[in-house]
C-alpha cells in the first residue's frame, strides 16, 4: 500500500481550499484560545438589552464558525494518515479548546431561557438584527416549560456524569473486555471473531463458517446476559428520571422534542412497517429458497443469494456512473456534481494509515470535503453517490442559509444521501440487460430495505416497548429484554426463518440502544428519501424544484416542515407506505428471476 506521500495529487482533497498551511491553522487556534477569554465579558448581561443580545449572538457565531474549520482540519489532516503524530496532536488541541468553548458559553442558553416573551418581542422592535436569530431563540423557548429552578438545573447538570455511568460501562465492555471466541475461517485457519469481522464472517459462502461465527459472538453476550441487562436497565431509568423531573410525558416525547419531531411519526413508523411485513416474509422465503437450504437461520441473513457478479469499475467509470444516475436531478445540481469531482473535494484512495470508511464533512464558508477508501466495485459506486449526496446537501444549505441554520438535523441527514442511491439504483436497473446483474441490483436494493426500514424499525418498537415497561415500574432484566426481542425477531422475519434462540441477545450488540430512539430516523429517513426519488423520477423539473427547497434549507425550519416544502409528509403514514409498496415490488420482480 502506498504512503501518503506517494498518493497522486488529482486524488487526494485539497485542505488548501479550508486553512492555507498548518502554520495558518495553529494562527487560528491561538486565536480561538482568545476568543475563550472573552466570554466572562458576556455572563450575565446578554439579556440586558437588544444591542447587547445581538452582540453576543455575533460573537458567539464568529467563534463557532472559526472552532468548526479549526477542528475540521485538524482531524482531516489527522484522517488522511492516522500514524502521524503532529496531527494527532492538532486533533486533541481542537477537541480541548471546543470543551473550553462550550463551557465558557454554557450561561446563554438559561439567560435567554429567563427572558420573558414580551422582553424578547420589545428586543426584536429595536433591533432588526435579531431578526435573523427569531428561529433560534424560539427554538430556546420551546424548552422553557421543561425548565426547572437554577438551583434544580444546577443540581440536574451535575447528574450528567453520573447518568451516562451505564453507557460508560457498556462501552469499555463492548470495546475492551468483551472477546468472541475464535473460528475456523474458509481457509481453515483459526481466526479471532471481533466487532470489525463479523459481518463478514455473516456473509461468507461456508455456511459452517456463519454458523459458527454466529454461534461464538452470542455466546459471549450469553455469558455476560445479567450484567448486560442490568446495564440496559440502568440506562432506561437514567432517562425516566430527567424526562420525570422536566415533565415530558414519556422518554419517548423527550427524545423527539430537539427536532419536534411528534410522537405520532414514531408511531406511524411501526405501524405501517407491520402492515408490510407479508412482503418481508416472502422474500425470507425467496432467500430460502435461493440458498437451496431446508432451513433458514438467522445465520444466513446475510449470504449472498447470488453469483459473483464480476463488475470491475474504476473510479473514473463510477464518476460517470453517478452523474448518469443523478441526471433526473437537472443540470445545475449536475454541475456541482462535477464541481466536486474536478476541483479535489474527494479523497478517492486508500493510503497506509488513512481512516477507514467513507463520510461527507467540510466548515462553513469552504466546500465540503468527501472521504473515500474507493475499491472497483458496484458497492463503491453507491458510496460515492451516497456520500456526494450528503456532500451537495450541506453545499446548497451553506449556500442558501447564514451560519445559524446552516447545519441540518440528524433526523434529514440521511435524506438526500439515500435520495442519491435510490436515484441510481433505479437508472442501473432499467439499463440492466444481464439476468444475473439484475438479480444482484434488486437483491442489493432489496437488502437495503431489510436492514433499514425493517431492522431498525423493530430496533425502534423494542426500545418503545422496553421503556414504556420501565415507565410502569416492570423489571427490565436479560430475561425480560430476551423474552421481548427474540418475540419481534419472531414478528418481523415470520415462519420461513429460524430464530435461533442466540438471536435473543442481539439487543446486547447494539450500541445505538443507549441513545435510545435515534435509530428510528434511519427508517424515517430512508422512506422519505425513497418518497422524494420517487416525485422526481415522476415529477421530472417540478419535483427537483420542491426536493431544492429542501436541500437549501438547512435547519432553517424543522425537519418535518421542510420535509413538506419538498412534498413529504412524514406526520402521515403515506411516505412509509410508498417506500414498502417499492420494497414490495422489488421482491416481486426478485421472485420472479431467481
């Protein structure tokens, strides 16, 4: 593998474009480190007058804009080789001086908190710069009636180290103690199972291989199961205690109210995914019967159900793959496409010591930036135009929206990056002419629905009914938490598969559960993306223009409500029905091939 040094140019991204030179950088982190000193002159006194507020709203933007491109760098650099020890170094001193920021700028969210609505109204009457923060102070206020006394907030504020003691534990367990056994691998060599192999090992054609991998990583959290659901309680009722004394109706509700979002979405979810698990009992038979096995087990979810599909395309071929795919979206959105390609927003290669995976990231005020670890194949191509996605997304909302609602919620963040794949999937199958090719695309889709729109809807309905049960006072234990997962396992795969009783644990092996009723948005995120391909493709020019006013609005508005603007409404029951509906077809189409 090549070293970092040795990478051709036109293939690596140009950080130049965000801080000119490292020496530029620590400039600016010397800077920052004085803007930190400053804030004492604020505490205390940004509620004193419009001026002052408008003031204080300038600095604080100044300083956020400038940490965001010192941190970005400095773990940009950091990621095009993870050995390098001066970058190691830049990393740890942007994290430093962010914590030193935070904290230094933790009193104006109460001050504002303790402004009246009529103070807040006189200030907007005197000041017409204050207009452009209305959004951001109203979303301040939307918290005001889950406030308590400073007294009681200062009392909460110091639980929170206490509080997160139970994902703590979780974690060191997860990433330092816990060991899974080994295995004998294809080659018949032991080989060590761990987080990072396993889906691999799951996905190898030895069906001895994923059973015995499957076998040996539960095993583990099997041996480990009260210590484990004592950790899941723990986290549970941490999170019943503050949505108790802030007065929300359920952690649900609390979880959901930084993007009020309502619960009626979460709800809706579920309910139409039970509406459309027939179809994913049928392509559980399909899968069954693809892989000629009289049994399927939960060990043979993911196996692939095809052939090698040999389809070797390099990164420039992809280049064009994608703009072909995107060609709905029109010629302007294509023209950033290409912006990106051909001015270095892309670091295509894998080099000694890069990062691993891929993500789309950047600063406010520069492009943003896509890192890649391209290999010739079809799953990279997805990559590329998943990640472009979210790359042109945070390019139109830096461009359309101030600094202040430029970032968009995590509850969209997957929107316009899936938009993309579905976008070309689609262009992939109606020019697909080879009967292999197509059963490997429609599985590929397939596949992409059963692990988000299914897998983390029924992660979802276990995390609703395991803290609904803690809000009843029900013991939460391996054997409840078992008892309730292994029966959803149960409801969403049906009768074609096994559940073998290993599967009961899998809520142990997810760490998203300790930030509970997050992984919902993936599901949400991915039917309203499917929902807006679909406009597109049928809309044409009208359908781009109302996905535009989307991806230009940032968080300008909440989620739900630009969602709206683009045609989707996600408060009703419908995206998710014509997202299964698709899934519903493809597995028709699948059905009919294999």
């Amino acid at each position: 593998m090549k070293k970092r040094s040795e990478m051709d140019e036109q293939y690596t991204w140009n950080m130049t474009d965000l801080c000119i030179s490292d020496e530029a950088w620590e400039a600016e982190l010397e800077e920052l480190k004085g803007f930190v000193k400053r804030y004492p002159e604020y505490e205390g006194k940004i509620t004193e007058s419009a001026g002052k507020l408008l003031e204080f709203f300038r600095f604080s933007e100044q300083v956020d804009q400038k940490a965001e491109r010192v941190y970005v760098y400095a773990n940009q650099k950091l990621h095009e080789d993870m050995t390098q020890g001066k970058y190691q170094d830049y990393a740890s001193k942007a994290q430093n001086v962010l914590v030193q920021i935070s904290a230094a700028g933790a009193f104006a969210e109460p001050e504002i908190l303790g402004m009246s609505q009529d103070t807040w109204e006189k200030f907007l009457a005197q000041e017409e710069g204050l207009r452009q923060y209305e959004t951001l102070v109203m979303r301040i206020f939307r918290k005001k009636e889950h406030c308590l006394s400073e007294a009681e907030e200062k009392i909460v504020a110091k639980s929170g180290e206490m509080a997160s003691a139970a994902s703590d534990i979780y974690d060191m367990f997860q990433d330092a103690d816990a060991k899974f056994g080994s295995i004998t691998n294809e080659q018949g060599e032991q080989a060590e199972v761990t987080h990072g192999n396993y889906i691999t090992f799951m996905e190898s054609k030895n069906r001895e291989v994923r059973k015995a991998a499957f076998q040996s990583m539960y095993k583990t959290y099997t041996n480990y199961k009260n210590t484990l659901g004592a950790m899941y309680g723990a986290n549970a009722k941490q999170l019943k205690f503050y949505a108790d004394v802030r007065k929300y109706d359920s952690v649900l509700e609390m979880q959901l109210s930084d993007g009020n979002i309502p619960v009626s979405v979460y709800e809706n979810l579920i309910q139409a995914v039970h509406e459309y698990l027939p179809a994913m009992y049928r392509y559980v038979g399909i899968r069954k019967r693809a892989l000629g096995v009289d049994e399927l087990h939960m060990y043979d979810v993911y196996a692939p159900v095809t052939k090698e599909v040999e389809m070797k395309i390099s990164y420039e071929e992809a280049k064009e793959i994608v703009a072909k795919g995107l060609a709905p979206m029109g010629e302007e959105y294509l023209s950033h496409l290409r912006e990106g390609y051909e001015n270095r927003w892309i670091d295509v290669y894998e080099n000694e010591g890069k990062r691993s995976g891929a993500y789309s990231w950047g600063a406010y005020g520069t492009h943003p930036y896509v890192l890649l670890n391209y290999q010739d194949n079809l799953n990279n191509v997805f990559t590329l135009a998943h990640e472009m996605g979210h790359a042109l997304h945070s390019y139109y909302s830096d461009k359309t929206q101030p600094y202040t609602y430029a970032g968009y919620k995590i509850f969209v963040a997957e929107v316009a990056s899936t938009c993309n794949e579905s976008l070309l999937i689609h262009h992939l199958l109606e020019n697909c002419t080879d009967k292999q090719e197509k059963i490997y695309l429609l599985n590929y889709f397939i596949d992409q629905f059963k692990g988000t729109m299914f897998r983390q809807t029924m992660f979802a309905e276990f995390e609703k009914i395991t803290h609904e049960m803690c809000a009843r006072g029900e013991t939460l234990n391996a054997d409840s938490l078992c008892k309730v997962y292994y029966e959803l396992n149960q409801k969403y795969f049906g009768t074609e598969m096994v559940s073998d009783p290993e599967i009961a644990m899998e809520w142990a092996r997810i760490p998203h559960f300790y930030t509970p009723f997050y992984v919902y948005q993936y599901a949400t995120g991915f039917a309203a993306a499917i929902a807006l391909s679909g406009r597109i493709r049928k809309l044409g020019e009208e359908g781009v223009k109302d996905y535009m006013k989307f991806l230009t609005g940032g968080s300008s508005k909440d989620p739900i409500e630009l969602l709206k603007m683009a045609g989707v409404d996600m408060t009703q029951k419908e995206p998710v029905e014509q997202a299964l509906q698709l899934f519903q077809q493809l597995v028709d189409e699948l059905d009919q091939l294999i």
